[in-house]
C-alpha cells in the first residue's frame, strides 16, 4: 500500500523523468495529467535524470517506477502488440510477486536450493569438534573454598 507521504516523492520522480525525455513526451500526455504530476510533487525533492542515463531501482522508488509504467502503457506505447506485450508482462510481473510473497509459500522451506561457495567460505574449517574445558589449579582450589563456605548454610 502507498502511503501518501510516498506520492508527493513519486511524482517529482516521474515530473523529472518526463522532463527529461522531453516535450515530444510531455505533449504525448494529457495537460490535466501533467499538471496533476507537477503541482502534487515535492518540490524540496528534485531528482535530476538525463535522457542518456539508464535508470536503476536506487534512483527512482516503487511508485515512481508504477507511475512511469502506466504512463508508458497508456500515452507513449503507440503499436497496439507492444500494449499487449506490456500487459502481460505486467501480469506475469504481478503474479511472480503474489507468489512470492503469498501466505501459503511464505514459510515453506525450499528444497532444492543451490548453495554457492564462495572462496571465502572455502578457508573456513569443514569439521569442528568440541573442545574440552579444563579448570586449571587456581580455580579449582577457589571452587573448594566457595564450596566449604557454602556448604553450612541453609537457604
């Protein structure tokens, strides 16, 4: 769920974004849309993107990101395959993170996963055994005194 403390974040995001791909974009979008986008975000926040930059997951968030998807699915997509093409990877998208994350599946254990070693891990010793504690004299002989003392009272 999006909070709406997160909105204002994500629609600088995505006013910075469509700025940057430029007014062939900007004009692909309905006026009253764009103007929703610029007067609801923070304007204390202001990500710079570049036409050229290839965007990551740390430089824009999850609402962001979904704003700039149905932007794209909606206004900038103009062949109609590529429409479906989308739709159904955000389906499949959708579906992957429902199972993920479904109550069902959230603690199962899986059986078949794979265990890399890393040459870190290599280095660690594969057995280990215990190790046998010896009191040494001194403290033997301090256990012996607590144990006289002790041994007349009554609790």
């Amino acid at each position: 769920m999006i909070s709406s403390v997160q909105f204002p974040k994500a629609y600088s995001e995505v006013y910075s974004f469509i700025n940057a791909l430029g007014d062939s974009y900007i004009a692909k979008i309905p006026t009253s849309i764009y103007n929703t986008i610029k007067e609801n975000r923070d304007i204390n926040y202001n990500p710079k993107f570049d036409a050229s930059q290839k965007i990551t997951k740390d430089m824009i968030s999850q609402e962001g990101l979904s704003l700039i998807a149905a932007l794209n699915l909606q206004y900038w997509c103009e062949d109609e395959n590529e429409k479906i093409n989308l739709k159904q990877t955000y389906v499949n998208n959708t579906k992957q993170e429902d199972e993920k994350y479904s109550y069902d599946n959230l603690f199962k254990h899986k059986k078949n996963e794979t265990i890399e070693v890393t040459d870190e891990q290599e280095s660690i010793p594969k057995e280990t055994s215990l190790v046998e504690y010896k009191e040494s004299l001194f403290v033997k002989i301090i256990n012996k005194i607590k144990n006289i003392f002790h041994f007349g009272k009554k609790i």
